[in-house]
C-alpha cells in the first residue's frame, strides 16, 4: 500500500493531476471535502472558516482552531492507514513527512500562467481581478502553513517529487509521477516507519473508511 500527497498552487492543474493519478492506480481520492465531512462527525462545524481565512499570529493561540488542527492531522494519518490514496492539499505532506512509503508532489507554475488558466477556467475578463484572487489564495495557504505548522508552503525541501505545469503538462506529468511512487514502493533500505505502522483509533479509522469510500 501508498500515499501520495499532492500540494499544488491555485491553477495550476494540481486538482486535476492528482485525480487522474488516482484514478489509474485505482487509488481513493481524499479532498477537501471528503476529509471536512469526516471532522464534521466529530462535530467540528466550523472547519472551513478555520482552513479557508487567513490566520495571524493569534491564530495559533486559539483553541478552537487547534482543535481543528489536531482533528485534521488525526484524519489525515487515519486515511495513510487506510492505504492507497491520493491526499489533495490540506498540509497532508507535512503530517505524513515522516513516514517512508509517502510520496509528497508538489505542483507549481509561475504567477502569469496561473493568472491565464484562472481567467480562461472562471471566465474572467479583467486581468487584475485575477491576480487579487491568485494572490490572496496563495497568501492564506502560505499563512496557514507557517502559523500552525511553522513551515514555508514554498520551500521545495518538503517535497519528493516538484513538477512545473508550464513546462511538464498534466499528460506528461501523470506518469511520471505514478513511476516515482513505484519506485517509492521499491525502496527497502529506508529506515523510517511506513504508514501502516501509524497508531489510529479504530473509530476514527472506520468512519474516514466510509466517508471516503462513498465519496
């Protein structure tokens, strides 16, 4: 069994590389979605407003938002448990950096090409427009990552594999992403811990079992 997590910068054809590998190694797809639903079932009803704002330093003193926070990594690790899948954004590569049989992808292109796909993908017209958006997601993901994990969302050291979309299209980088996480699997030499080793609350591990099979 595998994980792969995949980060990727606002359009830049993260999302969709990330689905279409799942669907060839016949992977579950954890996103954003599926994950809130199994947080919601614990009774965290606020997570969106926690993950989709922009945090400051007083973020990191809140409860609530901690809460949250330690819910989302318990998730994530539960759905590494599970085996096979596909873990979109949501700083899984950080949780999971421990852990030898998990692949970490990030996906980026540069500011102009993603402000060209937001246009052409939302149909929008003014150019500035596009660059507030493009801008204020990259700074609430990086503003995330740093306050509660203390990490830089751009720095290329958390990652295995890094892929530039304006140069490696979606069709090129699908395979190679799925040889890189074979090699991954081939790998004996490594000495940390695989993800099936992780201790998960069998109640945990069974509702992410059945949120993300019916998603």
């Amino acid at each position: 069994m595998s994980v792969i997590t995949f980060s990727r910068e606002p359009c830049s054809n993260g999302t969709l590389i990330a689905q279409s590998v799942a669907e060839k190694l016949g992977y579950r797809l954890a996103t954003k979605k599926s994950i809130e639903e199994v947080l919601l079932q614990y009774g965290f009803v606020d997570v969106e407003e926690a993950y989709d704002s922009m945090p400051n330093f007083w973020t990191r003193f809140d409860d609530r938002t901690h809460q949250i926070v330690i819910m989302f990594d318990r998730v994530i690790k539960a759905l590494a448990k599970l085996g096979n899948v596909v873990i979109i954004g949501r700083g899984a590569f950080r949780v999971l950096a421990p852990y030898r049989d998990v692949l970490n992808v990030r996906i980026k292109s540069p500011f102009p090409y993603r402000v060209a796909t937001f246009m052409s993908r939302y149909n929008v017209l003014d150019q500035h427009d596009a660059e507030v958006a493009i801008l204020e997601a990259d700074r609430i993901r990086s503003a995330f990552l740093e306050v509660h994990y203390g990490i830089k969302w751009d720095s290329m050291t958390n990652f295995d594999l890094v892929l530039d979309t304006s140069k490696i299209p979606p069709h090129t980088a699908i395979p190679m992403i799925i040889k890189a996480n074979k090699a991954v699997l081939s790998t004996v030499c490594e000495p940390r811990e695989s993800a099936s080793s992780i201790d998960v609350d069998d109640i945990l591990l069974e509702t992410t079992r059945r949120v993300i099979e019916n998603n």
